[in-house]
C-alpha cells in the first residue's frame, strides 16, 4: 500500500517535469495553406532521409503563420503574402527573415452553370462591382439571370491580399463588405462548385477546370490572360504572389535544413509539381 | 439512540483515517475552484481595453469590422441566439416524446438498449457530426428550400438543425431520467384511481417531471450555445447580419456569424499581439462564458426544484 502510494507519488511528481530530454526538438511550421502542400510533401522526404521531426498547420493562414512565428509558437511561417509593416510593429522583437521559394498566381474561379452560362472572363471594374455588392446578377456580366454568390476569402488569408491589391491597391484601402468566408483553398473549390451562380477565388493549382472554372482577365485593351506560366513569369498577369518560408533570423538548425531543401533541384520540383513556378522560372 | 460501535469497527475507524485523502480533496477543489475564478479574472481583465474603448455598444452595436476597430457583437449575439432556438425547437418536442417511450413504456431490457444507445449517441466527437453535416445537411437545406432561395447551403438554419441532432441525445436522456424519478406508487395511485396508462403519463409523470425535463432542455441549451466546430463548418461566417426583422426567415437561411464560430476562426491567430481586437475576442469569449454559465446555473437551479417537488407532495398527501 505504501509502496503503491510512494510509486503514484513519484509518478504525479515526475509528470510535472518536462520529459523533453530524450526526445529531439520539434520543428513547428504554421500558415499558409497554398504553401502547405510543397512544404508537407518536403517534410515528409526529410523524415525519412534526415529524421526529422516537423509538425505543419495552417491555422489562420499565412498571417497565421507570421503571427505563430512572432509569438514563438513556430519556427517557421509559411506565408503566400510578403511581411509588411503591420506585421513588424507587432512584433517588433523578431527578427523576420522570408526566404522566397517560388511563385504562385491567384485565380478568379466560378461554378459550372456560370462557366457554361457563357461568363468566361471579368475586368477589375466588374470584380469590384460584385466586392462592392453593386453588381449582383450575372446577366449584368453577359451570363443568364442569376444571382452572383460571392464567397470571401478569411481575413488574413494570402489569395485575399493579392484580390484586394488588384482591385483597391493595397489592403488598407479595400472597402469593407459582407459575404460569406471561406477559408483554404479546398474549401473554396468545395463552396463554389456546390452553389449555384457561385463565384471565389483561389490559388491557381485548385481552379481544376473540371468542379471550378478559372475566369481569364481582361486587361484595360480589352486583351485576355489567362493565369499561365509565361504570363505570371513576365509579371503580366496581375495577381501573383511569391511564396515564402520565414523565420526569425537567418534559418538555422532544422528550419535550415528544411529550407535549404526546399531551394535545392528536388524541392524545386516538389513547387512546380503542386502547380507554381520555381524560382528558375521567373528569371 | 446512541451509536454503539462494536469494538473492531471503532478500531477500524480510529486507525484508517488517512489524512492524506482529505487533505488531497481539499486541493483538488482548491485547484478547481482557483482555475475556474482565475479563468473569469483573466477574461475580465484581459476585456478592460474593449470596454473602454467600444463601451456598452460592446452588446448592442451590429458592425464588426476589426480594421477600422468596430467591435460590435450583436450580430454574433443574434446569430447565437437563432441558431440554439432553432436547436431547441427541434430537439425538445422529440427528445420529450422519446424519453415518454424509453422511461413509460419500454420494457426493461429494452430501455437499457435505447438508453444506452442514445447515451454513445451524446458522446460523438462534435467535429464528426460537425462533417456529417457538411456531407449531407448542407445539400439537403440547398436542395430542399429551393423555393425560399437561399444563398447557398450554409446558412443559420443548417447550423441549427445540425445542433438539434447533436443536443437531442443529451436532451433525451436527461428527460428519462426525470421521468423515471418519479416515484413508481405515484403512477400505481393514478392506475388505482382509474386513469389510463396514457393520463397517468400526461397527468401525474410529466408534471413532476417538467422541471428535470426543462433542465435538461437548458442543459442542451448550453451545449448548443458552446458548440464551435460543426457550427463553425455550415453557418457561413457572414458578418454582420442582423435583418431588420429578427424573426425573418430569409435571414434564417441566409449565411451568418456566431459568437462561437468568431472564435474558432482565424481572427483570433490575427488578434494575438494587437492589445485592442485581442480584448475584443476575448470580449466575445468572456460573452459565451456567461451565455453558458446563465444557462447551467439554471438548470442547476431547476434540478434543485425537482429534487424538492417529491418530497413535498409525500408531505401533503
């Protein structure tokens, strides 16, 4: 009885003690969800070749991650939108250092019946007529008569960011409106191709032409682009974002290696795989 | 009477008489009690910038809008409040019915079946059923309310059927057991006085059950108002819907925002580190607290009753 007792005793104690020892330290990323796919698929070949233990989430997005990373809740932020001000005064102690691993392009994406309604393209003015809640039915767009079910992105998500900047210029002058959120990418494709009249905005590799379709854009001319390879490379179309892993200071340790692989040949591939352009692309 | 003790047990009770247990008692309600005040002083505390910042319109101003430091969560405070009415409507009326059959009518091998089946039902992880309604509830209200012509699938009123499945097995089960608490003479008094089984039922149980049943009800209430996953995945995080009419059901089936589903999204990762919207959403969190804390205080306070009711009719009888 006594023994059982000094046994529980010691257990209760010890549990208070963190067992953190034996095991190796755990590199935690955090963020974006258009990142998420390249670094998850990198972290599982360095498991296994370097054993190394990495945890991702994408809790929040890319601001998220950059918050996680102020707040030492992770090691490295993924993030599909550059740091700015707001995020340095916030964190004024760290010391954020992004490292660009490729490049990715925002598209435009609609449901079926919009796509086949005949609505294949849209001009920055009409976009921020739907933002707006001024324009509200397809056929003022050349489509049937339809109500247009406009699905936000989440504050503080990268894809969001890139819309705004083309439409108002920068973030802090986008207009403030109402509309259903949606969070990840997957999310987006799964809302839109279910609703009717539906219309959303996605990284690129999601718009699959197939459950969502990717509107072109028309530039002021009156041209149409499309979000392909040579017209993100050339910076012709408007909504690109480069992708970034960050960290606070120079990348050291895991977070190092995991970056570095992430620059070599193979993690090139890994970013042109999941649909976005390497870095030996854009130059 | 005085208490004789035989001689070994009065040894017995001498010797056994770790001090230990009381003293570890005593902490384990310490560490409980301390956790519980701490947690509402930090929400207080940590709430104060809101308050001198956004006031009393904290409660009754509609816009929320975080970039311009427009903190008003009354659209939040409407969408909770729809959301856990439509639950309770729901879920009541059949849960009442299905205790009736599981605690009056079901033979007793039966009743442990259905009772213990609808009580595995109370401990489904929310998240699942909160999937389960993403598979199904969401088309289902899409497709089914076509002629009301909603937005899209998710809307308040999803959340809140979604809610009543998950809050009827909690609801169910309670209401049994006050109705099986009601003594067996009671009912053979009835029977003897020549009521049908069916009175009985309506007549002598469900009375002197209705305060245990409207706890229960209150107790689902409170699971309902708590529950962020599955509300987070089918209402449609719109904010600031409040129409002008709070019982029109275009705004039922359109898109809205709960205090629990603000919580559970990303402006809580983007509040950290910005003192004012931090307090804000914990503003938002301190608000549930006390939604929830009212709604298991009074079931609390209505099990008391129940407990007392018995007694009393013993006495006048």
């Amino acid at each position: 009885m006594k023994a059982a007792t000094l046994l529980l005793g010691v257990v209760v104690a010890a549990s208070f003690f963190p067992v953190a020892k034996a095991q190796k330290p755990t590199l935690r990323v955090s963020g974006s969800t258009t990142v998420h796919p390249v670094v998850s698929e990198a972290a599982e070949v360095l498991r296994k070749d370097k054993d190394l233990a990495i945890t991702i989430d994408t809790a929040g997005g890319s601001t998220g991650g950059i918050n996680g990373l102020g707040d030492r809740r992770a090691d490295v932020g993924m993030s599909s939108r550059p740091l700015n001000n707001a995020d340095r005064k916030k964190f004024p102690l760290v010391d954020f250092h992004a490292t660009s691993i490729g490049r990715d392009a925002v598209s435009i994406v609609v449901s079926k019946d919009v796509w086949e309604g005949g609505v294949k393209s849209l001009n920055a003015d009409q976009f921020r007529g739907i933002y707006e809640c001024k324009v509200t039915n397809w056929q003022e767009l050349g489509g049937e008569d339809c109500r247009i079910v406009f699905f936000n992105k989440e504050p503080g998500r990268g894809t969001w960011e890139v819309l705004v900047k083309w439409l108002y210029g920068n973030p802090e002058s986008a207009p403030r409106s109402n509309h259903p959120e949606v969070g990840a990418n997957e999310e987006v494709r799964s809302k839109v191709s279910g609703t009717r009249g539906a219309i959303s905005f996605v990284s690129t590799p999601w718009a699959d032409g197939q459950r969502v379709f990717a509107l072109g854009i028309q530039k002021d001319d009156g041209s149409v682009i499309g979000a392909t390879g040579p017209d993100i490379a050339s910076g012709d179309y408007p909504m690109t974002r480069p992708l970034f892993v960050i960290t606070n200071g120079e990348p050291a340790g895991a977070a190092k290696v995991l970056i570095d692989y992430l620059l070599s040949d193979a993690g090139q591939e890994l970013v042109a795989k999941h649909g976005y352009l390497r870095l030996a692309d854009l130059k | 009477m005085t208490e004789v003790l035989p001689p070994s047990v009065a040894s017995c009770a001498k010797v056994f008489r770790p001090r230990w247990i009381l003293w570890s008692c005593a902490l384990g309600v310490a560490v409980t009690v301390t956790s519980l005040l701490g947690a509402l002083a930090m929400l207080l505390w940590q709430s104060l910038p809101l308050l001198g910042h956004q006031g009393s319109s904290f409660v009754t101003a509609p816009e929320w809008y975080y970039p311009e430091k427009a903190f008003g969560a009354l659209a939040m405070i409407y969408g909770t409040t729809v959301v856990s009415l439509i639950a309770l409507v729901l879920a009541v009326p059949v849960a009442v019915g299905a205790s009736i059959l599981s605690a009056e009518y079901l033979p007793p091998g039966l009743r442990l079946v259905v009772k213990s089946g609808i009580e595995m039902l109370a401990g489904v992880p929310s998240v699942v059923y909160g999937l389960l309604g993403v598979l199904f509830l969401r088309e289902w209200v899409y497709h089914g309310l076509t002629a009301f012509d909603p937005i899209s699938g998710d809307s308040l009123f999803t959340a809140g059927l979604l809610l009543a499945v998950m809050i009827l097995p909690t609801i169910t089960t309670l209401s049994d057991d006050a109705l099986r608490s009601v003594p067996a003479s009671q009912r053979s008094a009835a029977r003897g006085l020549g009521l049908t089984r069916a009175e009985a039922v309506l007549h002598v149980a469900l009375p002197q059950a209705a305060p245990g049943i409207l706890a229960a009800s209150l107790l689902g209430l409170g699971r309902a108002l708590g529950e962020t996953v599955a509300v987070f995945l089918v209402v449609g995080r719109q904010d600031n819907q409040l129409p002008g009419n709070p019982f029109s059901p275009t705004a039922w089936i359109s898109p809205g925002q709960t205090l629990t589903s603000k919580l559970g999204g990303p402006e809580t990762h983007i509040a950290y580190g910005d003192p004012l919207h931090w307090s804000a959403i914990i503003g938002l969190a301190l608000l549930l607290l006390l939604l929830v804390g009212f709604c298991l205080a009074a079931a609390w306070g209505l099990e008391r009753v129940m407990k007392r009711t018995p007694m009393d009719t013993e006495s006048d009888s």
